[in-house]
C-alpha cells in the first residue's frame, strides 16, 4: 500500500503531520508531503488511514 498527497489539494492544515509525523512531512510552502516514495508499512498504515480521515480537504490517497 502506499500514500499520496494531492498537491492540487492540500491546503496545509497540518494535521496529516500531527496524526502521523513518520508518514507526513511539510514542504516550503508549508503544505503536506508524504515522506519517501509513501510505501505504508504495518505500523503506519492506521495512522495514514487515521490521517487520511482527518484531511479537511480530502488530499490524502491510499493506493493498495
């Protein structure tokens, strides 16, 4: 499974990188971005789907 963040999306809210800081990342414009290439591992893939409930924008994808 992996995650993505829709650039076109993302507002920057924040809270992808508060609920899971190991899978989400700010870029320079302050908006989320998935660290590495987003492959979710056992123990992150609850937090990205918990992330991924809590987008105000609807910008996280899981892809399985």
């Amino acid at each position: 499974m992996k995650v993505r963040i829709d650039p076109e999306i993302c507002q920057g809210q924040g809270r992808c990188f508060s609920i899971a800081p190991g899978v989400f990342d700010f870029d320079d414009l302050g908006n989320g971005v998935v660290i590495g290439d987003g492959t979710l591992t056992n123990d992150t893939i609850e937090l990205a789907r918990l992330a991924q409930s809590n987008c105000p924008e609807h910008a996280i994808f899981i892809e399985e």
